[in-house]
C-alpha cells in the first residue's frame, strides 16, 4: 500500500510503497519493503505524517471501527 511519510533526515514528505505493513511483538509497524527517501537517499529514517498514522489506523483497525 501507499503510505505518507516523512524523511527524518530531510524533511521531505513523500508516498511510499511500503509492501503490506505489519506489527512486531511490540506493536511497531514493520513495513514489507524498504523505504527510501528521493530525495536525500536515507533509508530506514522515515516518520510517519498525521495523514499516514491515520492511513495506518484504518488499515490496522478499520474493520473494527465500522
Ligand atoms: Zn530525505
């Protein structure tokens, strides 16, 4: 799927295609594929925006919120 995220390095805010994301024991999100940022090239320093938390919650939780 398509998430919102934004690079920790440079600030940039970008879609990226994170594969089927998933959670770990500790309830972090763990995303499918590796997200690069365009821009700067950073990898594994993405954060995710308002718009992706809520993109997240829905994915995670949207059948229990209908
Ligand atoms: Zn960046």
């Amino acid at each position: 799927m398509i998430v919102n995220l934004k690079c920790g390095e440079c600030k940039l805010v970008f879609p990226a295609d994170v594969g089927t994301p998933t959670l770990d024991e500790k309830s972090s999100i763990v995303w499918e594929k590796k997200v690069i940022c365009p821009r700067c090239k950073a990898i594994d320093k993405e954060l995710l925006t308002e718009m992706g938390q809520s993109q997240m919650t829905q994915f995670f939780f949207g059948d229990y919120l209908k």
